[in-house]
C-alpha cells in the first residue's frame, strides 16, 4: 500500500479545428500527478484510460475536458447514459441519441468530493462552480465509463475553461487543488 494517494489526470487532444486543448495543456503542468492525453473519440478514448488505470493502479482519477465558453471551474456531477453529439468526434463519428450502455443505469453520480472541490477552488481565487451534468460528448461518455468501470471509487470528471477564458496556469493551479481536496476527503 503506498504511504499517499497517487493520482491519475487525464486531458485530451485537440479538437473541433483547435490547435491545442486547454485541458491538457493544464494538466501537464499539474506536479506529482501522472498526466495523460486521451482522444476526443466514443468509445477509443474509455479504452485508452482504462488501460492507464491498469498501468498505474491510481488511488485517484480526474478525467479533465474542454467546456469552451465557460469561465469557471466546473467538476461535474452527474454522468448520464446518452451520447448525443453536436459535432463529430475526432474520428468523424457522431453519435445522436444514443446509449452508451444500453444495460446501465440512467446516470452515475461522480466519485469526486465535487462541493468541496469548486469550494476550495474559489477560496483560491479562481472561478469555479459545481456543474450539474457532463453533457453528451466524449467527456460524458468518459466520465459514465469510468464510473460505471468502478475500479477506482474517487474518479470523476472536471470541465475547465479554454484559455481564451482563463489563463492555463490558473487551470492547472485549479486542477491542483482538485487532486488535493480529492485525496483528503476520498469520496463525495
């Protein structure tokens, strides 16, 4: 058994035409965390983070996506069963109205501590908010396998702002936070 929590932090690729991903960009800049891009792709992008959560054995995991056009901080709640796209992913597909497990449950709720996370977040100085629900893009379909995954009980997703909306650095100070409050308080 390690002596501290070990946590995984996920970002991904570029996508939609953009050059870079704010997501990932922030999370390689997080310290002592393991940081890793995953595709914006139905289905692939579940696969690659299940086989870093075999690789790693992670105490913690916090999935981290785009939500362009927001200004805060903003780990999720809910995952529900439904990928519904508004755009293709980075493989053309583009699901609508779809289950992402037929057999599973409507939604599952995140393993993260997500009050006391936005809570810390902006005692911080940075905006940050609690989101009711992941969407229905490749970040939902993440979150909802992951969950549903159940290999690691404190795992969750958070979305954060592009850098047009907030500096990188506050991104990662942010995300920082997240893997802190989410070691001490394991769970919801």
């Amino acid at each position: 058994m390690r002596a501290h929590p070990f946590a995984l932090l996920t970002g991904f690729e570029p996508f939609d035409g953009a050059a870079v991903n704010s997501s990932w960009e922030a999370v390689q800049r997080v310290p002592g965390v393991v940081a890793a891009m995953l595709p914006v792709e139905f289905g692939r992008a579940s696969a690659v983070l299940d086989a870093l959560i075999e690789q790693h054995r992670p105490d913690v995991v916090i999935a981290v996506g785009l939500a362009d056009g927001r200004t805060a901080i903003t780990p999720e709640r809910v995952a529900v069963n439904l990928e519904d796209a508004r755009i293709p992913d980075n493989a053309g597909t583009q699901p609508r109205e779809q289950p992402i497990d037929v057999n599973g449950p409507a939604a599952y709720f995140s393993g993260l501590p997500v009050r006391a996370i936005a809570d810390a977040i902006s005692a911080a100085g940075i905006p940050s908010q609690v989101s009711l629900s992941a969407g229905a893009f490749v970040c939902n379909s993440v979150m909802y396998r992951l969950l549903a995954g159940a290999a690691v009980p404190v795992a969750g997703f958070i979305h954060v702002p592009s850098e047009r909306d907030m500096p990188v650095e506050d991104i990662a100070r942010g995300l920082e936070i997240a893997v802190r409050v989410s070691e001490e308080k394991g769970g919801r």
